[in-house]
C-alpha cells in the first residue's frame, strides 16, 4: 500500500538568511510517497517484529528480550534488513512448551530447526 501526498508549490521556502535581503524562494511541486511497513494485520502476515512478537507470546518486548538472550526462546532471523520472529517458529516454541506438540518429524525444516533449539537450550 502507498501512500502519496503533493505539496503545492506556492509554499515559500524560509532560510537563516535575513528575509529582506532575499525574496522567498518557491518549492517546485514535489511528492512525498510513503510505503507502510505493514500492510496485512498482524493475524495475515508471516513475520513480527519484537513488540508484535512480545505481544503474540503474552510478553513485554523487555521480557522477550531476556528469554532471548537466556535462550527460552528463539532469536530474530534478518529478513530484508529487519529483525523479524517467525510465527510458526513462535507456534511452535509454545507448542512444545504447553505440551500439545506432537514428536518432531524430519519433513518439514521447521520441526528440525526447533528440536536443534531445544536440544541446545533445553525447555522453559
């Protein structure tokens, strides 16, 4: 989603320069285009950033920041330039954890990738 806004060009331009010695300036038309970082709701999109993540596990972004590091839940991955959590990755931590999870199959990379964590870091 885009969002565009025009700025008239009749707008005068102010500079630290002492107006009297100078006559306004004019801006020529310019447009100022704005892509939303978010364009699904948060139920429809993949990934979330750390207070969307916090918030989807009932935590605050400062408690997701110390299971994080103590290693009682799983790091951000760099998508785009961004540090996102993945939400089946997020599914799935909770899964295991309240104990509806099933064992661990090696089809899908998901599943290897959560046993590998919590063969490392244990359960909370």
């Amino acid at each position: 989603m885009r969002i565009t806004a025009s700025i008239p060009s009749t707008l005068p331009l102010l500079s630290h320069t002492n107006v009297h010695d100078e006559a306004p300036l004019q801006l020529n038309t310019m447009q100022i285009v704005a892509s939303l970082i978010h364009a699904l709701p948060a139920n429809e999109r993949r990934c979330f950033d750390r207070k969307e993540a916090a918030s989807y596990l009932g935590v605050s972004p400062a408690h997701l920041d110390k299971l994080v590091k103590n290693g009682l839940a799983p790091q951000p991955i760099g998508f785009l330039g961004r540090k996102v959590w993945d939400k089946a990755v997020l599914d799935r931590l909770l899964d295991s954890l309240s104990g509806i999870a099933g064992s661990y199959g090696d089809n899908d990379h998901l599943d290897r990738e959560l046993a590998e964590f919590e063969a490392k870091h244990g359960h909370a």
